[in-house]
C-alpha cells in the first residue's frame, strides 16, 4: 500500500492553522470565563430577586467561579511546554494571592504614606507637619500613654491568667469544661464584647433605681455602697476598659499555653518530682523555659493586638475621659474632623509601631519551624 507524499507547503499550512486555532482557543476560553463570572457580578449587584436566591447564587458563583478560575488556568499552563509549566505553575496558586494582599494591603499603605505628607484634602504638601503634630498634641500624647498601658497591664494580665489557669485546668478532671467556658469570649466580637461591657458598667446619675444601673453597680449598691460612673472617671476607667481586653484574651493564651505544656515530656517532670523538686520550682524551672517560644509568641500578639485597640474604647467611652488610644484617634481625624492628612499620620505611626513586634513574631514562627 503506497502512502500519499505530503507537500511540505501544505504540510506548514495546516500547521500553522493548527498553531492559531489552539492559541485562540485558549484566549476564548478564559473570556468566557470571565464574561461568565461578571455576569454573575452584575447579576448580584443589580439583582432584584429574593434574599435567598441571591445568597445561593453568590455562594456558587464564588466558590465555583474561583475554582473553575484555578482549573481553567492550570489547565492552560499544562498545555504549554514542560519548561514554561514549571516556571508559571507555581503563580497560578500564589498570584491571586499576592495580587489581593498587593491591591488591598501594599498599595493603601503606600498612598496612606503619601497622603500623610499632605494637608488635610490632599491638596497641598505639608512636609512633617502632620507628623508634628502626631507627636506633640495634647491628645496624642495622652493616646500614646493609654495604649502604654494597654501594653503594658493589659498584656501582663492576659498572659498571666493564661498561663494560670493552663496550669490549673491541666490538673483537673473536668479540663474541657473549664477550658471551654473561658474559651468562649473568644467568639465575640470586640464590638459585641464592648456592648456587653458597657451595660456591665452602666450609670445613669445620682438617686436611681437599681434596675437602671449596670450589673456591677448593682452588686455595689446591693453591698451598701454607691453607684460609680466607672468609665468616667480617669485614669482608672482605662483599667476597666482593660478588663474586656483580659475577658476576651485570656482564652486564646490558655490555649496557646495548654498546649504548650501538654508538649514537655512527662518523664522529665517526673525525674523532678523524684528529685524532691516541689511544684513551684518544676512551674519556674522547667515548665517555663520549656513554652518559652510559645510564652514570647502569645505576648508579641497580644501586644500588638493592645497597639491597634479601636473597637472596645470606640464603643464603650468613644475616647472621651482620657480614654482615647491611637487607633480611635485616626477615626476621629479622618471621620469627624475630616483631615485625612493627620489621619494618615497617625495610621502610619501605629503602623511604624507594630513592625518591629511582627518582625519579631515571624522570627520567633521561623525559628520554630513553625512555617
């Protein structure tokens, strides 16, 4: 049987009409990709359907639309020389990631910088004046000694009942019960934990009722005291504002720590306590050293979680009675007063702030081979 010669002419032209039809092929397909997603977009935006249909579709339409995305792409780059998918596979997972943190993390950083040098509509360069004033007002002073205290008691405080009640919980039988309820705050909101808070502290003035104070009033008046107004009275309505802090945190350091110590071999207590080491000396001699990565860790996280505070001061004293702290005074500049210059100022002061502690926590995480 003879075999048809092919022309080599021929042979380049169906080639290379091969050559286009997958290069458009795989320029089609990820358009119609998007055009399908967007569809879904504006069919959300402008839907006028039930709440329900809404909310199902929105589920589809992102948790399937960023899967047929990933699909859609991997598949592309699969197709492309062995040589090109090892080097652009990687990107297909890490980029929309790097994309997002870039679109809303690096870039409004950036541009907060750059507003922080301009006056208070961004109109006019104003040099360090903003800056100035972020280190010399009255009030700015007053922020940054509220949250040196925050950092300070309310860091200790968290920490410390942590690691007590750890210690504590480990040795009973009812472990998980305990360790639950004090875990608990952690599901709240700090808005929500503020709201609660507040009405805990709740004064409505001189010759009232009982039922119209707060639970903590109550208790005092039901005691033959008299009713305070706790989250007026400075500096001490800061450390009542801390107690939320500790409420909310102490569960999370439990944890940590629990762990933690459930991690130290329990060969090397009991070689201890047959040394005739007593409980305070295993707790300060070998238990501490032994969470001593984690101890550091929980801390620089509460730390800087006590540097960005906005929610509990914002709801319960709004920064009034000498209770703002930094966070709530970049609200108050950038949203009552509307100078998004001093504003600016301030976010990047915190931010200045917080870096060397996260520098820190991530040194910590790598030294631990935690990632």
């Amino acid at each position: 049987m003879q075999n048809n010669p092919q022309i080599p002419g021929q042979t380049n032209t169906t080639q290379a009409k091969n050559s286009i039809g997958k290069i458009l092929f795989y320029i089609i397909v990820p358009l119609l990709t998007f055009l399908g997603l967007w569809q879904g977009f504006i069919f959300l935006r402008d839907g006028q359907n039930s709440r329900i249909l809404i909310t199902l579709v929105a589920i589809v339409w992102g948790v399937g639309g960023v899967a047929m995305l990933y699909l859609i792409s991997n598949w592309l780059v699969e197709a492309l020389p062995a040589k090109w998918t090892r080097a652009i596979q990687p990107f297909i997972f890490v980029g929309p990631g790097v994309l997002l943190l870039t679109w809303f993390l690096a870039l409004p950083t950036v541009r907060t910088v750059a507003l922080s040098f301009m006056n208070d509509i961004s109109t006019k360069f104003v040099g360090f004046e903003n800056y100035q004033f972020a280190f010399t007002d009255r009030v700015m002073l007053e922020a940054f000694s509220n949250n040196l205290q925050w950092m300070v008691f309310g860091t200790a405080f968290c920490v410390s009942m942590g690691l007590l009640i750890a210690v504590l919980a480990d040795r009973s039988r009812f472990e998980t019960v305990y360790k639950a309820i004090i875990f608990m705050p952690m599901a709240i909101s700090f808005v929500g934990a503020g709201v609660i808070w507040k009405f805990m502290y709740a004064y409505k003035g001189e010759g009232v009722n009982v039922t119209e104070i707060g639970l903590l009033n109550a208790i005092v008046v039901g005691l033959g005291g008299q009713a305070h107004a706790w989250l007026l009275q400075p500096p001490w309505n800061n450390y009542f504002l801390m107690v939320i802090m500790v409420w909310l945190q102490t569960g999370y350091a439990m944890v940590m720590f629990s762990s933690a110590i459930k991690g130290i071999p329990a060969e090397l207590l009991e070689a201890a306590r047959i040394d005739g080491a007593n409980e305070f000396q295993i707790f300060f001699r070998i238990m501490i050293p032994s969470i001593q990565g984690t101890l550091i860790t929980v801390t620089t996280t509460i730390v800087i979680f006590s540097l960005k505070l906005f929610d509990i001061v914002r709801v319960m004293t709004g920064g009034n009675n000498g209770s703002n702290v930094i966070a709530n005074e970049f609200y108050i500049q950038q949203f009552t007063y509307g100078n998004a210059g001093r504003a600016s100022a301030v976010a990047v002061v915190l931010l200045i702030a917080v870096i060397p502690l996260m520098i820190y926590n991530l040194q910590q995480f790598r030294d631990r081979k935690a990632f």
